[in-house]
C-alpha cells in the first residue's frame, strides 16, 4: 500500500515506515535512547531526502521526549533550572545550527554534510559505547567493578557566574551547562538528533549531576530544543512531511511498548553492546554509500522546495 509524501515527493509503501516507526520505538525502549540518530539514517535508506529525514525526524524524538520527561517529573527526578540553562544554550545552538543548515543547502552540500555528519557521530560514538561496554562486560564476570569514586573539584568550579542548583546538589558555573546546550542545539538542527548520547555522559562526567536526575533533566531540555527546531525548519525551508511524522510517531509508540518488555528480560551489560553494534553498522552503511559508486550516475527528483 503506496502512500505519497507531498515534502519528500516520493511514494512509499505505509507499512515500511510504520515498520521503521515501530523498530525505532522498539530498539527505544529496548535501550532507553531517543532514537533520533537512528531514525534520520532509516530514512536515507528508503530513499527520504536528507534534509527531510532530518527535520521530520525531530519530531519522532520530541513525541519520545514528552512521555519520558513526564514520568520524570512524577519521580522527582528533574532539575529544572538546570534545565533551563541548558535550553537557553540549546535554542541559542539550534538557531545557530538551522543557520548554517539553511546555507548548506543553497550551496548545494546538505545532503553531503548530513551524511558526514552521521559517519563522523556514530562511529566515534559507537566505538566508545562498544570499548565501555566490554569493560563493563569484562568486570561483572570478575565480580570486581570498581566503586564510584567521590565527586572531585576541577577547573568548571573555578569559573565565575556561579549558581546553586539544589536538585543537583552542585554549585558551579551556568558556562559550562550554556555550552553543552549550544552544542546539543547544533547537533538537533544538522542531524535532527536529540543529543542525548552526548549530553548525559557531558553531564555525568563534565558538569558532575547525580546519575538519578540526569535523564530526566536532559529529556526536559530535549523536548524543547527539539521542538524548536522542527519548527524552525517547517518555517524556513518547508522540510517538515507532516504524514511522515505521523506514520513514524504511531509505529513508535507501538515498539516502544515492545521493547520496554524485551529490555527487562536482558542484561544491561548485552544491551549496550547490541546498541554500539548497531549505531556501528549503521555509521559503516553510511559511510560505504558515500564511498561506493551508486547503481544510478543520474536522478531527475527535484530539490527540496523552499
């Protein structure tokens, strides 16, 4: 059953991409990430214009962020005004990010750059998820895993402008939190991600946040940056397929139902590792369609309309 995208102007079969919806929401809850980054590349490979895939996808992760900081909001498990910070660093990055995205495609480069974009992301990423993932693998065997060492002062605590955020329990600068947000809002605008695959171990590791409001604090900022930015692209390049959107947000909710059971029947440790295979093998599919010589030398579909 072939069903016409008026933005992407392509037809494609309606169950291919509630199916795509649904393995994003599955592989979701299976992992507890987002999606963004995987759905964006999904949909190159089904024939989306990049700049399409991009700004539609964000919209997958603003529909995934909405539940989550919801549920994070009845744990208590939110700092809203780090949150805040972090926004105001994100729409600052997004407005930045749509910018350069907008001249991109005048020049003729976005689909390249995407694609270079995914490559570069995914592959360091998922060699770092992988590598962290063996190790933990590797101490749980030995019953042996080192304990959390003690919150330590470094060069972020002697910056000026500093604020108190209770439910973090720190006082620190706002500089460090505005340009993890500014980096998170470019990365949504180019690529249509959430950024929570940076954010969280920046926050972690970078800002020093308690693992247990992290989640939600970072969802809370995502939903918003996210937000922003798809509407900033339906208003300045019109890349935003509405019924793509739609199909894909329904099969997510479906697979996310899934995959939250499939999740509680495997070991942290595996899942990690499933996911950085994952995130690699798309990256090396990515990577090889920009290397190999496509099938088609030529293609008479028109640009993205502006």
């Amino acid at each position: 059953m072939q069903i016409y995208l008026p933005i992407a102007e392509i037809s494609v079969n309606i169950f291919l991409l509630l199916g795509l919806g649904g393995l994003v929401g599955l592989l979701s809850g299976l992992f507890g990430v987002g999606g963004g980054f995987l759905i964006t590349p999904l949909l190159f490979f089904i024939g989306i214009p990049p700049a399409v895939a991009v700004a539609t996808g964000a919209n997958q992760v603003v529909a995934s962020s909405v539940s989550g900081v919801l549920a994070q909001f009845k744990r208590k498990a939110v700092d809203v005004p780090m949150g805040l910070v972090l926004m105001i660093g994100g729409l600052t990055g997004s407005g930045m990010g749509i910018y350069l995205f907008n001249l991109l495609t005048r020049l003729g480069q976005i689909d390249l750059a995407v694609q270079l974009s995914y490559v570069v992301f995914l592959g360091s990423i998922g060699a770092l998820m992988l590598q962290e993932s063996i190790r933990a693998l590797r101490r749980t065997r030995r019953a042996d895993a080192p304990r959390t060492k003690a919150r330590s002062h470094n060069w972020i605590h002697r910056l000026p402008f500093k604020v108190k955020f209770r439910a973090s329990g720190l006082y620190i600068s706002v500089i460090p939190p505005v340009l993890v947000g500014m980096a998170v809002g470019v990365l949504a605008a180019i690529m249509g991600v959430g950024g929570g695959f940076i954010m969280v171990p920046a926050m972690i590791y970078l800002l020093g946040m308690p693992t247990k409001v992290v989640i939600g604090t970072s969802l809370f900022q995502i939903l918003f940056v996210s937000a922003f930015t798809t509407l900033m692209h339906a208003i300045t390049n019109q890349s935003v397929d509405v019924m793509l959107a739609l199909l894909l947000i329904v099969g997510g909710v479906v697979g996310a139902q899934i995959g939250s059971q499939l999740g509680a029947k495997l070991k942290a440790e595996q899942l990690r590792i499933l996911l950085a295979l994952l995130v690699l093998a798309v990256a090396v599919k990515l990577g090889l369609d920009l290397l190999l010589m496509p099938g088609e030398l030529y293609s008479l579909t028109t640009g993205v309309p502006r």
